[in-house]
C-alpha cells in the first residue's frame, strides 16, 4: 500500500485512532524498523503527530493526530525547535524524523518494489503463436508468459524459443514455443541477490504470496529503475554539496551555533537547520542574494527537505513529476550562485 497523499494525511488531525488502526493506514501491521520511521516522517512532512506517541504502547491504544506544536505545548507567536540563541533549546521534531530517516534507505529493496513487478502482459494457451508474436512486436517484449484463465503459468514465449521451432522444423504453433526455461521468483525476495539470476536469464518471473505470476522483470526493466531510483538520490547529492558552499563561504561556526549548539559547521547541518539557519534577516543579508526572496527560498527548502526524506525510504512511492521538477528547478538556483568553475589552460 502507498504512503498516503497529503491531503489524506491532513485529514487524520483531529482523528483518535488505535495504533492498530494508524498502521493499517500505511498497510502495515506490526511496528518495526520500516513502519515506525515512515509513518513518523509522513505526518511530520505534514506538520502533525500523535499524542501519545505510537511508537510505544499496545497497539489496542489509542492515539489522537495532533499539531507537532500542540504537543510540544508550543503557542501561537512561539517558534518551534528554536535554540534561543544558545543552541539549547528543544529540537525541532521535524529534525528528529530527519535524523530517524538518516542518510541510506531504511530498508533492503524487495523485488515487489519495482513497478514491473506488479504488473504483467501474457497470453493464454488456446491463443495463436501468431497473436503472441504480435503482443511481444507491439510493446516491444522479448518474452511472454502463457497463463490460463485460472492463473496456472504453462510456461514462457521467447523470441529465441520462435528461433529454435525454425531450426527444428516443428511447427509453427503456440505449443512448440512455449519454454520451460525461465526463472521465477518471490515478490518479497530481496532484490540484491536476484540480480545475477536476472542478469544471467535476461529476465525472471515474479510470484505474488498466492501463487500466481504478477510480474515480469527484465534487465531493460533494471536500467530503467536504476535511473527512476538514482535519479533523485544524485540530484539531492548535488543539491545539499551546493547548498553547503554557498553557506559554508559566509556562515562561520557561531553562526552555526546559534541554530545548533553542538555543530560547529555548516557541512554538519541537516535540511532543518539550513532553513532556521537561513530564517533570520540578518544572517540572510550575509548571502548576498538580492534577487532571491528569503521567504520563497526557505519554503523551497522545506519543500526539498520533505522529497530528501521520502527518497530516503526505498518502499516509499516513486516520486510525483511535479517532485521531480522541485529537485531540478532547485539545483539549477543553486547553481547560479555555486558555478563550476573548471580551470582552462590556453597553453
């Protein structure tokens, strides 16, 4: 199940609920190491929590979804997590579900979480070979399961098995090129070790907890998730490398420790405290960006910080396009003010 969308999530505050009940929300049923950070960091992104806190208690109690201020007893006109110039000050809970998430996935990548597995093109047995050559020409597949009406697989169409019926002289039939040879796999394998199978066979099948096939995953189907699951991972690389130069050239130690007591650089900073950091006139002039609203960077930011924390869960849903194009119109601000200068020689 999805992580539920913002609007959902904004519709629980007020709501009291079991524990039972809020991991369901998530399609979770237990509280480990997966559930717990995620469903901390969605109702953080979203500026609530519960009270009391889920993570503790059976899961026959109940909890209310409030405001992160409410429970922290925070008013209006009163700032949240702020250090109150010494750095000793409450952390921001926000914060706190940014260091939860840390800075690698929170969980190993599973087979059923590429998006090719949960979805498969085949043919049935009493169809044509003609016909299955036809689905394979139209969406560009090398391979084809051939599974009947009740959901029982019968075996696999390949280009090659079509080849072989040529070079054998059998005929041309559905029947003689359907191949035993193929590999098939859980959903809730990981992902890691059955790479060789895949790299070794070019594809393997992949069975749902009931049996039946649900999925197809081949070595294009690979490279083309690498890219949808690295794609961000290096966007927001380069975004938090930028960011700390741009900060690092004007922002000193004290000015570090005023938003933190305990760093003592910009390069130790989370996404939280770059945005209180930035949250002051005074140390905003310091930049020197006259042309860029302090208010509309900083919201960005916390825009940006709330993608860095989804991407850092691999379970998490893919991105939204409009996300994506967050993280890519972002970098490109930040690349006006930290170019690359490469040096050139006219020698």
């Amino acid at each position: 199940m999805p992580t539920p969308d913002d609007a959902v999530l904004k519709s629980l505050e007020g709501v009291t609920l079991s524990i039972r009940d809020l991991l369901s929300r998530w399609g979770f049923r237990v509280r480990d190491h997966a559930s717990v950070p995620q469903i901390r960091l969605d109702l953080t992104s979203v500026g609530l929590t519960t009270m009391p806190d889920f993570a503790t208690g059976p899961q026959d109690v109940e909890v209310e979804v409030v405001p992160i201020g409410l429970k922290h007893g925070v008013g209006v006109g009163v700032g949240v997590g702020t250090d109150d110039g010494d750095g000793d000050g409450e952390k921001d809970p926000a914060d706190a579900a940014e260091e939860a998430v840390g800075k690698f996935p929170q969980t190993a990548m599973r087979v059923h979480d590429l998006r090719c597995a949960d979805s498969v093109t085949s043919i049935t047995p009493d169809e044509t070979l003609s016909v299955a050559m036809g689905r394979m020409a139209e969406f560009g597949y090398s391979q084809l399961p051939v599974i009947d009406a009740s959901g029982t697989l019968h075996g696999v169409v390949t280009w090659a098995s079509i080849a072989h019926i040529h070079a054998t002289g059998r005929e041309m039939c559905l029947a003689s090129a359907i191949s035993g040879e193929y590999e098939i796999v859980n959903a809730s394998a990981h992902l890691l070790p059955v790479l060789p199978t895949i790299r070794e066979h070019e594809f393997v099948l992949v069975r749902a907890a009931d049996g039946r096939v649900t999925g197809i995953v081949t070595s294009a189907d690979l490279a083309g998730e690498f890219g949808t699951v690295a794609r961000p991972f290096f966007t927001l690389g380069e975004i938090e490398r930028r960011l700390r130069r741009c900060l690092g050239r004007v922002y000193d130690d004290s000015d570090v420790q005023q938003v933190h007591k305990r760093r003592k650089s910009v390069d130790e900073l989370m996404f939280g405290e770059y945005i209180r950091l930035l949250d002051d006139e005074e140390r905003w002039a310091k930049l020197g960006w006259p042309l860029v609203d302090r208010d509309h960077f900083i919201g960005l930011l916390g825009r940006v910080k709330n993608v860095r924390n989804t991407v850092m869960h691999f379970n998490a849903p893919a991105l939204r396009p409009e996300q994506l194009d967050l993280l890519d119109s972002f970098v490109s601000m930040l690349r006006l003010y930290d170019p690359d200068y490469r040096a050139t020689s006219t020698a």
